[in-house]
C-alpha cells in the first residue's frame, strides 16, 4: 500500500477538502486527487463523496480511517527504529543477574537520559551475528573462544575482570573457610548445569578444568538460579562457582556461602563487543563509561585462559 497515498487520504479527511490536503503536504490539488483515486482502486472501494463545500468520508471511508493512521504510526515507527539518532541503544547482556547487566544498571544511573533497550542472547555466535545484522549495537562476552576469532568487522576490548567465587551449603567441607585455594577445589564435585557445548563459558571452565585439575558437572536440566541454588543449599557434596559480581538472592534458610578463590584467582573476562561501522552516538557514550569505569586487568595473583583477547 501506498504510504503517500495513506497520508494524503488522512490529510484529506482531516481537512474535508483536497485544497487544504494538498496545502498541508505541500502538492498540488490534481496530486491529491490521483493519489486518493489510486487508493480507492487499490482497496476496491469509495472512500469520499464530493459535498458542497469539500469532501466527506463514506461508510467504507469511515472504517478505513483509524487503520489508516495506525499504518502512519507503524511506518514512523520502522523508521525511527533504524534512525541511531532517535531509537534506544540495543545491548545483550547475557543474563539478569550477572556483571553485564550490574554494568548496565550503572551506565543507566549515569546516563538515564539515553534510552536502552536491554536483550539476553545465548551465546557469543548468536549475539556476533545479530551485531553484524544490525539487531543490536553492542553485548558483553569473554572473546575470543579457542578457534573462533571475531570477525574482521567486530571490534572488542575488555571491560572487566570478575573473580569467581565458590558457593557452598553450610554443611560442606569447605563452608567454614574464608579463602580457598584453587588446590584445595581439586577432588570436590562442583556443579554448573548452565555450562553447555558451544558457549564461551563452556571454553573458560574446559580450560579452568585442564589447567588445575578440578571437577566439574554439568549434569541434569538446568532449571535456573534459584533451582541450583535449593540444590546446593541442600548438597553437602556440591559446590558451584559463581561471579563475585552476580547477584543472588535465597532465602535465609539457606545458609549458603560465598567464598573468594584465590592462589590464584580465576577471573572471568568480560569484553564489550560492537561492530566497527556502527555510529549510534550512545554506543560511544557506552564504551567511554565503561573505559572511565573499568578496574585492571591480567593483575597479579590471577588467571585467565591463553586465549582471552588482552586489554
């Protein structure tokens, strides 16, 4: 359908004249008449009859007329979303809960008058393609995965790195303690049901898993956060790792524990990714938050995979 047409059928019955339509949108009288004339033959039916002094809608008019506006809002919708000027800045944040989305909440408390418009993709596959498709500006990730380089096309830099923290029940062996070793996680079952083949996750704990000897299971469904928290609340034999910087919540019964692992410490390294041709002004207001914000990186005492991409 014809947009032009649209608008000008609405400038019309607003107006109950073409002379006036046709002043509104700047054309002549002759353009409005075709343009009405078109959309009459293309929808099958009569929408104005002539009265003495202009036009007025007939029945089929009538019905025709809120759509018509809704179709004007809708386009100016689909514009403003590809406008970088006008629509929100698009960013993955991975989960709710995790540092991503803590860095988020703190360039919205910066910058609350830029308006954001926060998604959660699956993994770093999911979220470079939907960065080159244009889907989303920008989406914290550990980069780059063994044997799977970033395009030439996305840029990346580190913005963070998390130190990973034990969570145990209160009747595990290690609850009582206020550090652990990663020599002392070796021989106890830690179990992560979220790590899945094909994330970048997945890579870091393979890697954490090689370098240090420990043990770590994915098995059963994964049932979400509170889930596996019930369960190793409840698991004298189990433990998780978790982010120092992921929010979680239980209920007091709990009695769960948060255990800083160190000697060293593994981190987790997020990095902000974009593509490199994208001009939407607040990503740039992103990426210089983030730079003013962000701690050190590779410090002493910690470990990260030989393939995280450095600072």
């Amino acid at each position: 359908m014809d947009l032009d047409a649209v608008r000008t059928f609405v400038a019309a019955a607003d107006a109950g004249q073409f002379q006036e339509a046709a002043a509104e949108l700047a054309v002549t009288q002759q353009a409005v008449s075709k343009r009405i004339a078109a959309l009459e033959r293309h929808l099958g039916v009569r929408l104005f009859t002539r009265a003495a002094r202009g036009v007025r809608l007939t029945i089929d008019g009538q019905a025709f007329l809120p759509h018509a506006r809704e179709l004007l809002r809708v386009a100016e919708r689909a514009a403003a979303s590809v406008h970088t000027g006008r629509r929100p800045l698009r960013v993955d944040v991975i989960a709710s809960r995790v540092a991503p989305s803590g860095l988020m909440r703190g360039f919205h408390r910066a910058h609350p008058e830029i308006d954001l418009h926060v998604l959660m993709l699956a993994d770093i596959d999911t979220a470079v393609a939907a960065i080159r498709s244009g889907a989303i500006d920008a989406s914290f990730r550990a980069v780059a995965a063994p044997g799977r380089p970033l395009p030439e096309d996305i840029e990346s830099v580190r913005v963070l790195d998390e130190p990973l923290e034990l969570l145990t029940g209160p009747a595990h062996a290690l609850a009582g303690a206020r550090s652990v070793t990663v020599a002392q996680l070796a021989g106890h079952r830690i179990w992560m049901p979220g790590v899945v083949p094909g994330t970048e996750w997945t890579a870091y704990y393979d890697d954490l898993v090689a370098e240090f000897g420990l043990t770590i299971e994915a098995t059963g469904p994964n049932f979400g956060s509170d889930a596996l928290l019930d369960t190793i609340a409840d698991t004298p034999a189990l433990a998780t790792f978790t982010g120092e910087r992921t929010r979680l919540v239980w209920p007091a019964g709990h009695g769960l524990r948060r255990i800083p692992v160190t000697d060293p410490t593994p981190v987790y390294p997020h990095s902000l990714l974009w593509h490199r041709d994208n001009p939407h002004p607040a990503l740039a207001a992103l990426r210089a938050h983030l730079a003013a914000t962000a701690a050190g990186h590779d410090a002493a005492g910690t470990w990260t995979p030989d393939w995280v991409v450095p600072r």
